[in-house]
C-alpha cells in the first residue's frame, strides 16, 4: 500500500490554495479566486431523465489544484484571455455566458476582464469549466458589492452547467439530481475526506462529456445502477470512514469499452492493493494515496507514456 506523503511535502505540478474571502472592500476594481478541480469519489448514474439529462448520485471533492482567475471591472464589453491556447475565448466560453448570467440576473450593466491560468486539462472530467464558470460567478458578485448570496449563485449556476452549483462553496457534497441538488456533508464526513492525498494521472486523449453520455443511453440500461446501491455505498462510508468504499464510476466500463487503455491500467493498480478511479466521464483518474508516489507514476508512465498528466494534491 501507498503510504501518506507529509503535509509539508512539495506536491508537483499542484497549486496549494488557501481560503478566499467572499466579501471585498466596496473600493475593490479587481479580485484573484481560485477555481479547483474536483473529483467524484463515487459517480452512480441510474438511468436517463426525460429532459435529456441523466440522474445520478455523486459525491464530489474538490482538490487543491486547479486553475486561478483574475476578474476586474470593465466599461465597454467584456473580454477573456488564457494562459493555454487551446481554449476558446469567445462567446461559446462559458466564462463569458457566465458574465452575460449575471448580469441578467443582477440587472446590472457592469462589463468585466477575464484572466484565466488554465492548469485543468480539458476533457479530463475534473470540472474545469465549470469550476472556471462558478468562480466567475462568485468574482463577479464580490467585484459588484456581493448583491447575491451562495444560494442564489448556486441556483443561478445551474443554468451554466450541472457540475457549477457544486463549485460555489466547493465543499465536499453528495450530488443527486442531474447534479445540481448539493447535500454538502457533515463536519464529522468532511474531516474524513479533506487532506486525503491523491494523485491525478490523464493519458494524452481527453473524452468528451456528450460523448459519453451517449454511450450510457446506448446501453439499454445495462450500465445504469439502482439509487440504492450509491445510497448504501455513502452510509457504509459515513460509518466506517474508510474513503476507498466509495470508489464507484458508472461511466468506467461504458468509456472502458472505446478506451480501453483506461480499464487495462486501473485494473492493473487494483490489483497491486492501489485504490482508483475514473474520476468523473474522463479520461482522467486519480487514486488514493499514503505515501511516496514514485513507484506509482512510473508504473503508469510505463503504460501510458512520460507525457502523461500528472498532479500530486489532496482533498480540500
């Protein structure tokens, strides 16, 4: 078994955050918040809604790495720039329908000037844009004298995405409903979850979210699980406080099947006593650590190659 890396151990590639205030000083022109990655530490899919979305139980932590963005007031329209190319920073981003949100909903004709780090890679089922997304919201609202309190961003989020609710408050949560039902967690199951040491590893091709999705409702239920099953997963772990018995991905036999390096790799970790996951639709995995990841990284370098992702963090 893995053994627990020392808190105060350098995490490669990992942007340790630290608390942000909700509230700034009525004089403020410009704020940084991070927007953290997250994980779902159990993903249970139950069958396809009638609205075109899937119902599901989830329970979700955020880590702490993730991209930063600085947000500062504009006067005649808004405007996003990235650090990573590949993204796109028109209109279709949804960092800038979140502005155009906001200010539907807060009446206000206020413009903003986006910066975003992207560390997050794209199509590796951590929520990146939605995170991005959700902090947009939270900056926004801070930048224009906090006109709207957590709930109401969460409600108004959901609009964006299922997974942007969850990234207001980023506290560990079960996710039911299409995601955008929270449940955030008990301090005593918080304290379980938060400071666990994980490592997320991504191979070189990203998986797109529709993508896989449509592969769940091509499989005539068979990869579907009953809401019972996640519920007594989530009460095992709120008795026993062991995180590794919440290790559940609907989507990792279904995305297995195409991807099939996914499945031959985690198979092969499980088996040396690693407990891991697919974290989210992918492709990108994490697994629970205790202790140095060394031998870890090289077994996956082995079957996925040097330029794999790689990012050593915790739970927050």
């Amino acid at each position: 078994m893995w053994k627990t890396m020392n808190s105060a151990d350098t995490f490669a590639g990992a942007v340790i955050y630290q608390a942000m205030p909700t509230v700034t000083p009525d004089d403020s022109t410009e704020i940084t918040l991070p927007a953290p990655a997250k994980v779902n530490l159990m993903l249970s899919v139950h069958g396809a809604r009638d609205d075109g979305f899937h119902e599901l139980t989830s329970m979700v932590c955020a880590v702490e790495f993730g991209d930063s963005l600085t947000v500062s007031l504009r006067e005649d329209e808004d405007a996003l720039r990235c650090s990573d190319k590949d993204v796109p920073t028109g209109e279709e981003n949804i960092i800038l329908k979140a502005a155009a949100l906001f200010r539907k909903v807060s009446g206000l004709d206020q413009c903003f000037d986006f910066a975003l780090e992207k560390r997050i890679p794209m199509g590796a089922g951590l929520g990146g844009g939605s995170s991005d997304a959700a902090t947009a919201l939270k900056a926004m609202n801070a930048l224009t004298g906090n006109s709207m309190e957590l709930d109401q961003l969460e409600v108004i989020s959901a609009e964006l995405g299922s997974d942007c609710p969850f990234f207001i408050r980023a506290m560990p949560a079960v996710v039911r409903g299409r995601g955008e039902l929270l449940d955030v967690l008990d301090a005593e199951s918080c304290a379980k979850l938060q400071g666990q040491d994980v490592v997320l590893f991504k191979p070189h091709f990203p998986i797109e979210t529709a993508w896989a999705y449509g592969k769940l409702r091509s499989g005539a239920d068979r990869y579907y699980e009953a809401k019972l099953a996640a519920d007594e997963r989530i009460i095992e772990f709120k008795n026993s406080g062991e995180v590794a018995s919440l290790l559940m991905n609907t989507f990792e036999v279904a995305v297995g099947e195409k991807y099939l390096a996914i499945p031959t790799l985690l198979e092969a970790l499980r088996a040396e006593g690693v407990a891991c996951l697919m974290s989210g639709s992918g492709s990108c995995c994490f697994a629970l650590v205790n202790g140095n990841s060394t031998e870890l990284k090289t077994l996956i370098e082995h079957a996925w190659g040097d330029s794999v992702f790689w990012v050593e963090t915790s739970l927050r």
